[in-house]
C-alpha cells in the first residue's frame, strides 16, 4: 500500500486545498494492478465494473453487476435505489467488508490510485479510518454498547499508531465539537445518547484522522426530519471546511436532492443513471428515475394524484432477460425484453435504457464501459465500450 | 346505526353498557373524539420512581370518512395514541367516546372483541406482523372467524377473497395460498389492510404503514388509503412522520409534540399557514427536491425532551425563539385560532402567522 499520510498534509487544511483539486491517486505510482487504462485523473476513488455476488445453494445471485463510477476529491456522491438494489452491497465491496456469502467477484476499486481488491487484511487496515472511513446506517448498533465513546475513539487511534493520552483525549474531545456535542459526552454510553447524538459521534469517530473519503450507509435515516436535515447540514459544513469526499447512500430521493453534486441511481444491482444531481432531478432520464421523482409527494405546491411505480423490483436469481426495469416500465419497447441496454450518454448523463442509445454518442468515458463483458446474452452489451476519454 | 351495540351480538345484556349512551352524543359528529387522554409510564427504580408523560391531555377527533393524519417526532406520542385508540394501553385518565359511548364503559368480552372489529390497527413493520408459518389466508380466515361468526366458512373465505380484491391483491384466491415470504413489504401491508378491512371496521389506526416501505410502493400504499375511505366509508388514522405523505392522502392534520398537540387543522391550512412553531419548525425541515435549496434555514439543534415528570410550561420553549415569560409558566392549551384551525401556543395569533422557522 502507498503510504498514505504523505499525500494528506493539504486536506486538513480546509477549503483552500480544494480549489487546488490535486489528485492524489496521481501521486501514488506503485499502484495495485491497472486493469484496463489508465486511473480517471484526479479521482480519489474510481470503481470499474465492479460485481458481488452472494453465493446461495442454487448458484450465484449477482448483487451487484458491473457497476462503474468515479468520486473526484471533495465531492458528494448519492447513491439512491429501492431495498435490494444492491447499494449497501456496493459500499461493502468498496469498504472490502463483505463477509461471505457475499464475493466480489469482478471489477475493481482504485482508492487514490491503488487497487483495493488486491489488499490484504492488514494494508486494509492501515488505510481504514484513516483514509477512507465508513459510517454505518444503524448507530445504535455499530457503536459498541458496553463501552464509552471515549473508549472507543481511543480504539481507533491507538490501531492507528496515536498513543500519546494527551493527543488521544484531545483529539476526540476535539471532533465531537465539530460534530455539535458537548465534550462531557465522551464518557457517556451509547445507550445515554439520542438517536441524533450516535449518529452523529459515529461521524465524529470517522472524521478522527480526517479521511479523504468518508462511506455513508444511510445514516439518517432512523431521525426524524428536523434531526435529518440538521444532520444533512452538519455534514455538508464539515465536508466544506475539511474537504473530504463522500459517498451518501439512501432511499430517500428528496433528502438527497439538496446535498448531493452527483447523483447515481441504481435498480437491480445495476446503474440506471447518473450525473449532475440537479440535472437528474429536473430531466430524468431513466424511465426508473422519473418514476421515482414521480413517487413522492411534495408539501409545497399542487396536490396532484401520483400513481409511485406498480410492480416490484426483479428477483435478482432470476433477473429478467432484457432490460430489468422492463417489466415495471410505462415505455417498454419490444426489444427491451430480449436485449440487453448498455449504459449510454445522452446531454451529461449516461442513462441504461435504449430510449437514448442515439443520444450524443455512448457512453465511454468516465461512468460508462458497464456493458463491456461478454455472456449477458444482450446484442448491443458491445456496443458503449468505447474508449475512456 | 353502526354502532357498538348495532352489531349482531349474543349477549344482549353484556351489550347494554356500551349501547346504553346511544348513538353519538349530541353536538358531536363524531366518529371518535377523545377528551384530555393522558397516559403516563412509571420509570426507573422503587428509589427513583418517575413518571414518563407518554401523552398528556389529548383532546381530538375523527369524523367518519375521514383521514386524519398525525405527526410528529419519535416520542412525541403517536403511537401511544394508536395504542391507547385501541385499547391495547388502559389510560392514565381521559376518555374516549366512540360513536358517543365512553370505552370505560365496555365490560364484557363481547364488547372488546366488537370494539377491536371496529377500530383495528394495521402495523408498521410487514414483516413481523404476519405470522410466517401460516398461509396468507390463516390471519384473515382467523379474523372473519373470530369477528363475523355469522359468516358459514365458504362465505368466510368469499369475504376474504372480496377484502383482497379491494387492496388489490389479485388473484385474490392465489395470494391467499401463498406464505408471507412469497409477498414484498409492499404486499404484506396490503394484507395488513385487508385483514383490518375484513372486521367491517369504522376506523383503522395505521401506524406508520409506510414507512418500512420504499418510496415507489409508499404511494400505492397511500392511495389505497384513499380508496378505502372514498369507496368503503371508512375512517383512517395515519401515523406518520413524513408530512409530506401527511398532505397527499389526509383530510385533517394534528401535530404532537413531547406528548402534547401543538396544532391541528385541515391539512392544506395548517401546511399553508402553521401557526405553532414547531409546526413551523417540522416544515421548514421536510426536503422538497422541487423547491431551491435554502440552508441555513432550520439549523435547528434542538431534540424533543424526554418527558419525565415535566413542570408545567409549553414543552416547546426551549427550542422556541419566540418563547415568552408566560411560556414558561402556563402550559399552553388548544385555542381555535381560526375555524376547525387549533394551535397550542401562547403567541400564536389568528391573523399573519407568527414566524419562528422557515
């Protein structure tokens, strides 16, 4: 593994690094095995085709299929899909937490540079939380109950080589102030803290040595609204002053649209859309995309009927031959039954549905080249593996 | 009259306390209201013994063919509501009046078991509340059974085929067959709806039916709702925290907040001009992916209370900006500020809504 601090000394320094958007993973030469091309430049973190399978008795359900996407420094990345659209699954592949039955079984993750899929449990832990942490949906249960806050942060520094007391305490009285909590919190017990308090010392404990990129699984969506968009804020303002990139994954369409700069939408294991959040939001493509913008209500403006997206999502051990939102899509064609999309571009998003395959050239570049392995049957899965620009 | 003592009964005389106060009391239309419902919890030890105020003085009501929405944070007393509503809590003190008949008043067994026809509940979580080792059809069969004893077995099972047809479970006869796991969250709440729906109810309290759902089944859901109020008359309390979903399906809205009604009203008024500031509050924070985003707007750091052996005082004041002295002395009550439009706080006016939030 490169080592890691040397690259970080601009990142603590607040925003002024930001403008500069240096891109650490060219720095870091002795990357893991490059599978094809060269790292996206400047992106802190770039997953290609990336697939879990989870091993079941009856063969492997694929969680997760080929799915590609880059995060550049400092951003802030949705992820929003229905339950068991694979979305947790990715951030495990990419945080390597997948415990079996789930494998990783293709693709990889180049994190500043370096593969993460060639690491070994130990270079894996030298980079976790320091450069790259995870902050898990439920904070009641990934917070040990039976020790302090205190006790715990200490864990994570102490693996990390910080064993001065005085630093250690200072430290953590240091990053439960960022997050809004009294200092007097760090002897408290995770059972004397609200929902809204976990929640926020677990992000307080993954910003200890101001990581690069920080994993988010849902971790709002047990609070209640006036909780959420407070802690929606937080995180935005931290993001701003440390400049750390995160990947925000949820359910909660609306809830994103404020706060994110890209936007990926996935259905199926697969990546139904992504680009500009804002661009998403305003002229989704995937018809899966406008369904969901359609499924909820707003408090502002008409009360008009919506009618949210009949059916249910595929079962992913049998997946569907062709498109796999074509059983619940309101423009299915003839062919998306037996083909295969790809992933194409069309004005700044690439978009899997055929509807756009004559957009403005295939997608290539950047998200795209999801459709370029072989043996899914579908006649047109050649066709977008065009060159990475 | 459809009352408790309107349905087909075997003991006459175990009937005649709940039918005695008649059809609903005069004044009133009605189809449940409670009056200063309280329900307190004793918490901690014999040598700390204190009193959590799960719901304090709760003074509400439900017309008929009508969806009342009430929201609030996690422990500002929804569900205790729900619970106490069905009597699955006794209350502290406080009454409720269904169809105008105190339920202190019911006695027997029979009594109960008409009651809980009448105002069944549907539950959050579809995947516990379906026992997994029986077919679909073992809880709804096993409802008729127990509720509409008059109904032969064939005309049970044609009845549960019609309650599944209304939630769109179709073909009913197959999805009757099927075992839990064989349905999504979505279908498991549509059976939680058939089967409250098989009682012939009047109300059905639904507590945060939705929630455990995502966001492209939540509106079938709501709809369905909708329709069960539109086309088989009945009543829906809808416990929620999402406002949004609040808007689209109720009729009436009701605020709680730390065990208290801070507002109610009809839905669109009290989302057009809230007067209470938490409502205020609780607005200013719901995410709108169509309206520009204004941060800054509810940074609000504040967290409900824990309602332990509270002083009197609204239970808002210290997160309130616009908190007065007598805020800290005088609970507010529930004042009509404007027709059917009631907020509980000391500065809320009837005129321009005061402004705390957003």
């Amino acid at each position: 593994m490169p080592s890691g601090p040397a690259n970080r000394a601009g990142s603590a320094s607040g925003e002024a690094a930001r403008g500069a958007a240096q891109p650490p993973g060219a720095r870091s030469p002795a990357a893991g095995p490059p599978a094809a091309g060269s790292p996206r430049a400047g992106a802190i973190l770039e997953v290609r085709d990336l697939s879990v399978d989870y091993l079941a008795g009856s063969g492997a359900v694929t969680a997760v299929d080929r799915v590609s996407f880059h995060v550049d420094p400092g951003e802030f990345m949705g992820i929003v899909g229905e339950s068991g659209c694979g979305k947790s699954t990715l951030l495990f592949g990419i945080a390597r937490l997948l415990a079996p039955p789930a494998e990783l079984s293709g693709g990889c993750v180049m994190f500043r540079g370096a593969n993460m899929v060639g690491l070994t449990d130990k270079e894996l832990a030298a980079v976790r939380w320091k450069d790259l942490s995870v902050v898990m949906q439920s904070a009641m249960n990934a917070l040990n109950p039976v020790t302090s806050i205190r006790a715990q942060f200490r864990d994570a520094m102490r693996a990390h080589g910080v064993t001065s007391r005085h630093e250690i305490a200072r430290r953590s009285a240091e990053v439960l102030q960022m997050v809004g909590i009294d200092p007097v919190h760090l002897d408290s017990y995770p059972h004397q803290l609200s929902g809204g308090m976990r929640q926020r010392s677990m992000i307080a404990m993954a910003m200890l040595f101001t990581p690069e990129l920080v994993i988010m699984d849902e971790p709002t969506s047990a609070l209640d609204v006036v909780a959420q968009r407070s802690l929606m804020v937080q995180i935005k303002e931290l993001q701003r002053q440390y400049g750390f990139a995160v990947i925000f994954v949820t359910h909660d369409m609306s809830l994103i649209s404020h706060f994110s700069d890209r936007l990926m939408v996935m259905y199926a294991g697969q990546v139904a859309e992504i680009g500009a959040t804002r661009r998403v939001f305003e002229s989704p493509l995937h018809p899966y995309s406008a369904g969901l913008m359609e499924a909820f209500p707003s408090i502002r403006g008409p009360r008009a009927e919506l009618t949210g997206i009949p059916g249910s999502p595929p079962d992913l051990a049998r997946p569907p031959q062709g498109c796999r939102f074509a059983p619940r899509c309101p423009k299915v064609m003839p062919r998306c039954t037996s083909e295969q999309p790809g992933l194409y571009r069309a004005g700044g998003t690439d978009v899997r549905c055929f509807l756009h395959e004559g957009g403005a050239g295939t997608a290539g570049a950047g998200n795209g080249g999801a459709g370029d392995s072989g043996g899914d049957g579908g006649g047109v899965a050649g066709a977008d593996s065009g060159s990475r620009s | 009259m459809t009352g408790l003592s309107a349905r087909r009964g075997r003991q006459a005389d175990a009937r005649s306390a709940a039918g005695a106060a008649g059809p609903a009391a005069p004044g009133t239309g009605a189809l449940l209201r409670t009056e200063a419902l309280t329900k307190h919890f004793k918490v901690g030890t014999a040598l700390s013994r204190r009193t959590l105020h799960a719901a304090d003085d709760v003074s509400m009501s439900i017309g008929e063919r009508q969806i009342v929405a009430l929201a609030g944070e996690s422990g500002s007393g929804k569900s205790t509501i729900a619970r106490l509503l069905t009597r699955i809590y006794k209350p502290t003190s406080g009454e409720i009046y269904f169809q105008g008949t105190p339920l202190s008043s019911i006695r027997s067994r029979a009594d109960r078991l008409r009651y809980s026809g009448l105002v069944p509940m549907v539950f959050q979580d579809p995947f516990s509340s379906i026992n997994p080792v029986f077919r679909i059809s073992h809880g709804v069969l096993r409802a008729l059974a127990l509720h509409r004893p008059e109904l032969s077995r064939r005309q049970r099972y044609a009845e549960a085929e019609r309650v599944f047809g209304v939630v769109g479970l179709t073909p009913a006869a197959e999805v009757l067959q099927r075992y839990p796991h064989e349905l999504s969250g979505g279908q498991r709440q549509r059976v939680g709806f058939a089967q409250a729906l098989a009682m012939r109810p009047k109300l059905i309290v639904a507590d945060e039916p939705v929630s455990m759902l995502d966001v492209s089944i939540r509106i079938g859901l709501l709809n369905l709702m909708a329709r069960l109020r539109d086309q088989e008359g009945v009543s829906i309390l809808y416990i929620t925290h999402d406002i949004a979903s609040a808007r689209y399906v109720a009729d009436r809205l009701i605020v709680m907040y730390a065990g208290h009604i801070a507002e109610s009203g009809p839905v669109e008024e009290v989302l057009a001009g809230p007067r209470h500031p938490y409502t205020q509050l609780l607005l200013s924070a719901v995410p709108d992916p169509r309206a520009p985003l204004a941060v800054g707007a509810a940074t609000d750091r504040g967290e409900p209370p824990k309602v332990i052996d509270p002083a009197p005082g609204c239970r808002f004041r210290w997160r309130c900006p616009l908190a007065i002295d007598r805020c800290h002395q005088v609970t507010p009550e529930l004042r009509e500020l404007l027709p059917a439009h009631h907020a509980a706080c000391h500065v809320a006016r009837a005129g321009a809504a005061t402004k705390a939030f957003g």
